[in-house]
C-alpha cells in the first residue's frame, strides 16, 4: 500500500488527526537528523534540536499553507534556524561542550575515535561556510537529491544551485586540505 | 591544483562573481559529481558511501561529505520525541476546543468536520476573518480622517488638493435634496477664500476656481428653483458670494496676464446672470441695480490700475439671518458700484 504523499498527511493533521502529524515526523526525521548531525556533532544536541524541529512543525501546522512547494523545505529552514540559534548560544558554553565532548571519546574504540574525529573536522570545515551552502552540500551528497530538488528545496534556480555548490567545494577543499588535483572544467583538461 | 585552477580563472577567496565561466564549471561540476555521488532514487542517505572518484580535489570533497556522519536515533529517542508531539499536539487540539484530547496520540479519534481547522467553528473563522476586516476598515477610517483635516487647507495645485475635491463630492453625494443647495453654496465660498489666498500668498489667478464657484452657485439657483432647500436664507447668501466674485475679478484682471484677463471676463458675465437669476427668481428686489454695477465693474476694470485691497465680505448671512440682515446686501452691492 502506497503512502499518503505529504499534502494528504498535512491535510489530515490540521484537521485534528494525530497519526497523521506523526506519518509526517516519522516520515522526515531521518534526513533532518542527518542535516543536523551535519552541523552538531553532540548526540544530546542532535536529538534535543530534532525534537524542537518538529514541536515547530506541529505548532506551525495549522498556519501552514499547501503551495507546491515541498513540505521538506520547509523543516529544513526550521532545522537550519535552530541551529544557528543553537550556536548563538552554545558559544557561551564552547568549554563545557568541547570538555563533554573529549571525555565521552575516552569510552570508544580507537577506530571509532579516528572517525568521529574525522566527522569533527569535517563539520568544523562545513560550519566555515554559509548556511545556504552547508545546506545545498548537505541535500546533494548526503540525502543525494538531484540538483533540481535542492533547487526546488531551497526556492533557486538551478543555475544559482550549481554555482553555489561550486564555491562551497572549492572552499571546503580548501579549508580540509584537499587540494591534490583539479580538472579545468570549461575547457574539460586537467591543470 | 584547485589554487591554479582558482588563479587561472580569477576564482579566489571573496572574489567569486556568478558570471558565465563560474556556471560553466558550476554545470561542468555538476555533471562530474553525479557520476560520483550519483542522486539516490530511493530512500536518501543509505545510498553506499562513495570513493574518492577519480582523485579530483572537488570530487573527493564531495565523497567526503557523502560520508560523513550518518546517525539515526535510536528507536527509543524516536518514540519520546513522538510522545513530545502527541502531547504537544494533542495540547494545542483541545485548547482550541476541537474534538479529541490528551490521548489523541494512541487514538486519534474521528476526524474533525469538514470546515473546520484546529477545531475551530465555521463561525469562528468567520469572526476572525471579521476582526480583521474591522482592523483595516479602523485603520482605513482614521487615516482617511486625518487625510481629509490635512487637505482641507490644501489650495489649487497642491498634492492633497484632489483629495479636498473628492471628499466635497463625496459630501454631495450623501447630502439630502433638502441640504444640497446649501452645501452647494458653501462649496463656491471655500472655492473663493480658495482663490482669493493665491493670490495673496502666490500671486497666481486660476479662472478654474472661479468657475467652479459659479457651477456650484448655478447648481444651488437649479435645485431652489425645484423646491430644495430653504431659499429665503439661500438667496441672500447666492447674492452675497457673486458680489464677492465681482469683486475678486475686478482685483485679479489688474494682474492676469491677457490669456486669463479673457477668460475673467467670461466668468463676470456668467456671474451677472447669475445674479440676474437669483433676483429674477428668489425673493431680493435689487435686480437692476446689482447687475449694471457688477457688469460695469468687469468690463471697465483695465490691467494694470492699482485697486484697493479686497475686503472679504463679512455681511454674509447665517443660515438663521433675519430679514435686517439680509438687508445689507443691496448696500454692499451699490458700494462696489459706486467704487
């Protein structure tokens, strides 16, 4: 049995039905629990910030209009608010949290350490880059949607998209190192 | 490398335009990418990690990102933050008085009738919607009031001037038959004080004006000649007010220049019918006297000749004038005629 596309399950949710509202969480949490653990590496931060993501969704479900416009974008630019806010605040913190952090590491294996490290350095090089840009990153080689839905997602043209994401991989390249070989894309030849 | 690759083609750090070498590679880039980290079709993020593709620096960055972090809550983390939205949800349902309550979430109960939301009543919305409605009609209302105190010192040629206009006519619009006439009549003397204040404050003559006070009195005579309107107190005022256009002519033919000294010509010998008419047909008895004087005072006035300053009638009756009062018109009339 096919499910209820988005526009359905909203519907239903506005107009008093739970299981509805819940089909729409369960049915997105997943990708904004990546987006965020993109972006925060504390699983209690992770977790606590998804919750608050989709407290907003069902606060803001009865304003909410059908457009067309998928209803993804919209959690995406709530999950995106609250971490911004997240980081506003948590620089107050910045020692309790770093301090949490190290000690948590002390109980993981060492491979799993040299990963979550790894993970650290990339979301330390992704947090360099706007927000438009660490979301467009996010939507394209994590939830691996196509050009044309991160467009959609993000309210841009495709053109916009695709050069936006190449500005952010050229930084990010640079800000992790990786900067061994390039090809010469107009001209199609490697430099 | 990507730092001559950035050199060679202008890129660097701050210096990025969206210009159409930068959407070339952005488009060349993109084509690269997905054949690395092709788009998933499925279920997104469980798609297998990509390698580091064929060693291109902006490739393997984007390999990277594909495999990052991955974590999924756990089953019980999934269902508390559930339990969070079933209650929070189920909170906002029944505080806005809908059907279900606290156990929404276990059972959802029957669906809320159709034309409701959250709840709330077809005639609650409708109430809201009302509420909002009456906002903008308050906001309407106290802006157009303070509009209309604002343009009424505005003059012929100012900004606020057309909304002076509109609210006159809007004013006839709602006025009885009965009050008409007398609206009319106080129209044409605001259209007067109008002209007589520019030319003492810009020394500029606008035969429109005048016009339009002579349309207003003529329509004022038409609708007392019905039967509108109380046309002993009106006819003494009618008189008063072409009287004083007499006299505005003659004092604005010394400073207009020839194209507008013809057109206050015209104007005096409309006002002389008017008078004409208002003697002719009201209740004043001074038919004779008033129209030679006033036609003598515009046909003889020459451009140019020094004539005393206007002295703004202060005779004109109230609407209670008793028939003594009324009485002075003539004697201003032969005033102006002797001058």
């Amino acid at each position: 049995m096919t499910e209820p596309p988005d526009h359905v399950l909203i519907e239903r949710a506005q107009n008093g039905d739970a299981d509805a509202m819940a089909g729409l969480y369960r049915r997105h949490v997943a990708a904004i629990t990546r987006y965020i653990s993109y972006r925060i590496s504390e699983q209690t931060v992770i977790e606590d910030l998804t919750a608050e993501v989709f407290l907003r969704m069902v606060e803001g479900l009865p304003g909410y209009r059908i457009t067309g416009a998928p209803f993804e974008a919209w959690l995406y630019r709530i999950a995106a608010a609250r971490v911004a806010t997240y980081y506003r605040k948590r620089d107050r913190y910045v020692e309790e949290a770093l301090s949490e952090r190290i000690e948590s590491r002390f109980t993981l294996p060492e491979a799993d350490i040299v990963q979550a490290e790894e993970h650290d350095e990339l979301r330390a090089a992704l947090r360099q880059l706007s927000d438009e840009q660490q979301t467009i990153l996010i939507l394209r080689f994590v939830e691996r949607k196509s050009h044309e839905d991160v467009a959609q997602l993000l309210d841009k043209s495709h053109r916009a998209v695709a050069t936006a994401q190449h500005r952010a991989l050229k930084r990010l390249a640079r800000l992790l190192g990786t900067t061994k070989t390039s090809r010469h894309y107009i001209r199609g030849k490697k430099s | 490398m990507v730092d001559d690759f950035l050199q060679d083609d202008g890129f660097r750090d701050g210096n990025i335009r969206d210009n159409g070498d930068c959407w070339d590679d952005g488009q060349a880039l993109a084509r690269q990418l997905d054949r690395a980290v092709p788009p998933a079709s499925g279920p997104t993020g469980d798609s297998p990690p990509p390698d580091a593709g064929d060693g291109d620096s902006l490739v393997a960055v984007a390999c990277r990102v594909a495999r990052g972090p991955h974590p999924a809550l756990t089953e019980v983390a999934l269902d508390r933050i559930e339990d969070q939205l079933r209650s929070r949800y189920a909170a906002l349902y029944a505080r806005s008085g809908a059907h279900s309550g606290a156990d929404a979430g276990a059972n959802p109960g029957p669906r809320a009738p159709v034309g409701r939301r959250w709840g709330r009543s077809r005639w609650q919305v409708i109430g809201h919607r009302l509420r909002h409605v009456a906002a903008v009609l308050v906001v309407l209302l106290l802006f157009s009031g303070s509009l209309s105190v604002v343009s009424a010192h505005s003059l012929p040629g100012d900004d606020l001037y057309p909304v002076k206009t509109i609210i006159e006519e809007l004013q006839l619009i709602l006025v009885s038959s009965d009050r008409e006439p007398g609206l009319r009549v106080r129209l044409a003397e605001r259209r007067l004080d109008e002209f007589e204040q520019l030319i003492r404050e810009r020394e500029t003559v606008r035969p429109d004006v005048l016009m339009e006070a002579s349309a207003q009195l003529n329509r004022a005579l038409t609708l007392l000649a019905a039967g509108h309107g109380n046309r002993t107190e009106l006819d003494p005022r009618i008189a008063n007010t072409s009287y004083r256009q007499a006299t505005l002519i003659q004092y604005a033919a010394s400073l207009a220049p020839p194209e507008i000294y013809d057109n206050l010509i015209l104007i005096a010998d409309w006002n002389n019918l008017l008078i004409g008419r208002v003697l002719g047909e009201g209740t004043l008895d001074y038919h004779g006297s008033v129209v030679s004087s006033v036609h003598r005072i515009s046909l003889s006035s020459p451009r140019g000749e020094t004539l005393p300053p206007i002295s703004t009638p202060t005779s004109t009756p109230e609407p209670d004038a008793t028939p003594d009062e009324q009485s002075r018109i003539p004697a201003l009339v032969l005033c102006v005629a002797a001058g």
